[in-house]
C-alpha cells in the first residue's frame, strides 16, 4: 500500500508523465487524452464513497457475468486498516525525514581515533 500511495503522488505531481505511462493501459485514443481524462483526479488511492461505488459497479458487472462466482460486500472487503497503517507509516517516515534531516551528523566514537577522556 505504501508503494501505491507514493505512486499515487508523484502521478498526482506529474500528471503528464503519469498520462504516458498510463496511455498504455487505458480506452484513451492518446496521451494528451489520458492527460486531459486524469488531470483532475487525485491518483492517490482512497476509500471514499465515490471510489466505493465505483469498485461495487465493477464487482456487480463481474458477478452478474461470471468473473466471480461469489458475492462479497466490498465495504467489509476494502479493509481500511491497510490503507491507514501505510499512510501513517509514509507519514512518520517523512517527518522523521524532514525533522532529522538538518540536525549535525554525530561522530560514530568507535570509528578511528576518537578519544573519550
């Protein structure tokens, strides 16, 4: 999840790049459409009531056509504790990135010849 969520922002803050990545892999008849069809939509994955439905249409159209064979609620099958660990995760990553990032590096006292009294 944590990979999704950091591919998710840097798509976010690369639209066209992302458009040409995904333009391989969608409907669009080129990139300046895929471009045009993401550069209003968050990329990054969440579980809201919109992304929901949308996930409950797909899984509708799959059972009623026999992709899958048995029905499932997807509210209990999205499961947002893994969505919420990785991005607290990401989270204190960056802040202990940005917090130690100025701070002096400290001499290793056992490398060479430190003395300590």
């Amino acid at each position: 999840m944590k990979g999704m969520i950091r591919a998710g922002r840097w798509a976010n803050q690369n639209k066209y790049a992302a458009a040409e990545i995904l333009d391989q892999q969608t409907f669009y008849r080129d990139v300046e459409a895929t471009y045009q069809g993401i550069r209003d939509v968050d990329l990054v994955p969440n579980l809201s009531p919109l992304n929901i439905a949308a996930v409950t249409i797909g899984k509708d159209f799959m059972l009623s056509h026999g992709y899958i064979k048995n029905d499932f609620d997807v509210n209990e099958w999205a499961a947002p504790e893994f969505l919420e660990q990785a991005a607290r995760e990401l989270l204190e990553e960056e802040w202990k990135k940005r917090t130690t990032s100025k701070l002096p590096q400290a001499a290793d006292p056992l490398a060479g010849n430190l003395r300590m009294g």
